[in-house]
C-alpha cells in the first residue's frame, strides 16, 4: 500500500512538472485590431490563433483584442514598434505615417477589382512592400484586407461629387484620402476608428466611409441613413509584428507567425467576399439607402489631382509598377 501511495504521489508531481513547464512554455501573443469579434479582422484572428498554436504545437497562445481595446490603429502600430503589443491586423490608413511607400496603395480608384488588388499584393510588388517595413521598425508578415470604401452619411444620397460638396466625412489618418476628399468638395476630418461611432451619433461628423464589411460589423446603419456604392478606393489591411518579439525568434518559429499570417489574410478575404455578396441586402433591411447605380467617372475626375501631389512627393516607380502589373 505504501509503495501505491508513493507512485500515486510520484505520478501527481511528475504531473504537474510537466504541466508547469507547459504552462511556462506557453508564451501569449497580443493581437489587436479595430474591429468587433463578429468582423473579417476577427475571421483573420481567429486563422492567426489556431494556425500559430497548431503549428507550435502550444508553445505559443493567442489572445485576441478586438474593437480597439489596444488603442486606435495608429496607436497599435506605435504599440508594435515598442513591443508593447505583438500583432496588429489594421488598414493602410494610418500606415503611410510609419512606411510611406505604402502610400500608393491608398491612391483612389488605383485597383478596379478585388482579383487585381490581390494579384499585386501576393506577387513581387506587394512583397517588396512588406520587406519596406522593416526598414520602419515593423515586420510585414502579410497583406490581408478591408475592402472597397463606400461613402455613408446622414443629410442626404450621394451618387455624383456634387452631392457630396460640403459634407463632412471622417477619414482615416491618411493624407493621401485627405487631399482625395478635399479635391471633391468634402471636408475630411481625420479620427481614429474607435472615436468614430460616437462622432456620427452626435452629428460632430456627417459621414464616414469604409468597405461593406465595416459598415455591417460596425452597425452604421443605426448612425448614417445612405450609403453609397462609390468604391472610391481598395482598402488594404496588413498583418505585421513587432519587431521586438519576431527578432528574438528562431528562424522556425518566425516562419509559423508568417504561415499564420497568410491563413489570417486568406480566412479574412474570403469573409469579405461573402459579405459583398450579402452584406449591401442585410444594410438595405437595416434600413439604409443603398445608391448602387453610381457613375465612377467623374468622382474619378475629381479626385485626380491627388494622383500628382503623390508623385511630386513619393515619385513614380511603385505607382508605375502597380499599373504596368494590371
Ligand atoms: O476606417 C478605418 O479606420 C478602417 O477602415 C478600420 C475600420 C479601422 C478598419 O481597418
């Protein structure tokens, strides 16, 4: 009987060393983006989570921060920069303050569909893009996604840039979008996402404009009674890391955040395919307007002269890449 009792006790501690050295080894990555736990951004953290802990057989654990717990956009990629957080998903939007070159991506109507916005992003010129990060203290793990921009806003439809002379939209703090507005009569008053809501609420703005993808998780229609399908601009979103966190890892494990990563991107686009297939249906139940029939060109025209005071600043390479790889 002593002997039983002995090996029981031996059992129980060998158990629970190994359970201890588990839980030591299990270390917790903090991935933050702006959206609620029922968005894309949430799909694609979902993909990150159960890629990385698979593929680190649990020596890594994700703990997810939606709806922008962690701060705004810009704040997180402050965050990523320091190593006080370890995975962002975010738009462009803020970005170009941190990795100019990444501002051509946010030159309105540059991409006409998904399929060509995507090809770019996964060939040479969107890795180039990532590599760029590094030279801004940031690691570009992969090119995920938002979607295409819509204009919504509460006074009235919008189907030309006439109509919406004099609103004032929110925008992200992008100044390539700024000048974009302000070509169009719009008054841009740029705000982080997480302050947005509220300043639709209290009528601070008059509008804002994100992909469909956004407005369904967001709820706008409670805020903002038009939407317009203007699909002014492919809104990127990338998947990048903290230097902090994947310069100290072997080249092994470095390589699952990376195959995480492209799951999340994968897992989030496919989301954001099905919602522009169902989400302009469930906003049109919700009560908004939805002005489908928008002609393109002259919000184009419009917008154009941004297109110069990009080159004048940045130069023409990656926007001539971009459009010679159409
Ligand atoms: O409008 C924005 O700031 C972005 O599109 C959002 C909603 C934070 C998603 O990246």
């Amino acid at each position: 009987r002593r002997s039983l009792t002995t090996a029981i006790a031996g059992a129980t501690s060998a158990l629970l060393a190994v359970t201890a050295v588990n839980a030591q080894a299990a270390r917790t990555i903090n991935l933050g983006h702006t959206l609620s736990d029922s968005s894309h951004y949430s799909v694609g953290a979902d993909a990150f989570e159960e890629t990385l802990e698979r593929l680190s057989g649990g020596e890594f654990e994700v703990a997810e921060h939606p709806s922008g717990s962690l701060g705004g956009e810009r704040a997180m990629i402050e965050g990523l920069q320091i190593g006080t957080v370890d995975v962002v998903i975010t738009s462009t939007g803020p970005l170009g303050n941190f990795v100019p070159e990444s501002y051509v991506l946010d030159l309105p109507f540059l991409f006409k569909s998904y399929e060509e916005a995507r090809c770019v992003l996964d060939g040479e010129i969107g890795q180039d893009l990532l590599n760029k990060m590094s030279d801004h203290n940031l690691v570009g793990l992969a090119w995920s996604e938002n979607g295409f921009r819509h204009m919504t806003n509460s006074v009235r439809p919008v189907t030309s840039p006439d109509d919406a002379k004099g609103l004032k939209v929110r925008t992200m703090e992008n100044k390539v979008h700024m000048e974009a507005f302000e070509q169009m009569g719009v008054h841009p008053t740029p705000m982080a996402f997480p302050e947005v809501f509220t300043a639709l609420q209290q009528g601070t703005v008059d509008g804002q404009e994100n992909p469909i993808t956004v407005i369904v998780a967001t709820k706008f229609w409670e805020v903002q009674d038009h939407l317009s399908l203007t699909g002014h601009v492919y809104s990127p979103a990338a998947v990048l890391g903290s230097p902090v966190l994947l310069d100290s890892l072997t080249e092994e494990e470095r390589s699952w955040f990376e195959q995480a990563a492209k799951a999340s991107a994968e897992a989030t686009r496919e989301e954001v395919s099905r919602l522009e297939r169902d989400g302009v249906k469930l906003l049109r139940e919700k009560g908004m307007t939805v002005k489908t029939d928008i002609n393109k060109a002259p919000f184009q025209e419009a917008v154009k002269p941004a297109y110069k005071i990009y080159t004048d600043q940045y130069g023409s390479e990656m926007l001539d890449r971009i459009r010679a790889s159409g």
